[in-house]
C-alpha cells in the first residue's frame, strides 16, 4: 500500500483521517501543519499528500507551493 503524508491542523479530524487510512493498510505519517508536514515528505517521500488548506504557519497553498519548487518532491 502507500505511503501518505496527512497534514491536518484540527486534531481530531487529522485522527480520522490517519485512522481510516490505516485500516485499509497504507502507512501514515501524519503532521499539525504545513511546516511540520513538508518536513515528513522531504524526509520520507510519500507517495501521496493530503492537506488541509487552512493550517497556521504554512498553509496548504504554501506547503504545495515550496513542494513543487524542490526537484525532489514535485511529483509527488
């Protein structure tokens, strides 16, 4: 299964989601913010991102923004 990178800044629904991912088998990782979140997926490189757009710190817009900037992580 995937690799998923979930970027949620309310915790219980970033417990949802990470939770129902889980159970049909993909590994997450999972981050309160852009900032923290585009630090798992330069580390990890999932291959799947889900992000929230409104997050304090870097929003979702951002986060995606400086993603498609690095070679490494534009594809994903």
């Amino acid at each position: 299964m995937a690799q998923i990178v979930v970027m949620e800044d309310d915790a219980g629904t970033r417990l949802l989601i990470t939770s129902v991912l889980k159970k049909d088998g993909h590994e997450v990782l999972a981050a309160e913010d852009g900032v923290a979140g585009l630090v798992l997926v330069r580390g990890q490189h999932p291959e799947v991102v889900i992000s929230d757009v409104q997050m304090p710190g870097m929003n979702g817009f951002d986060m995606l923004a400086e993603m498609r900037r690095d070679p490494a992580t534009a594809a994903i």
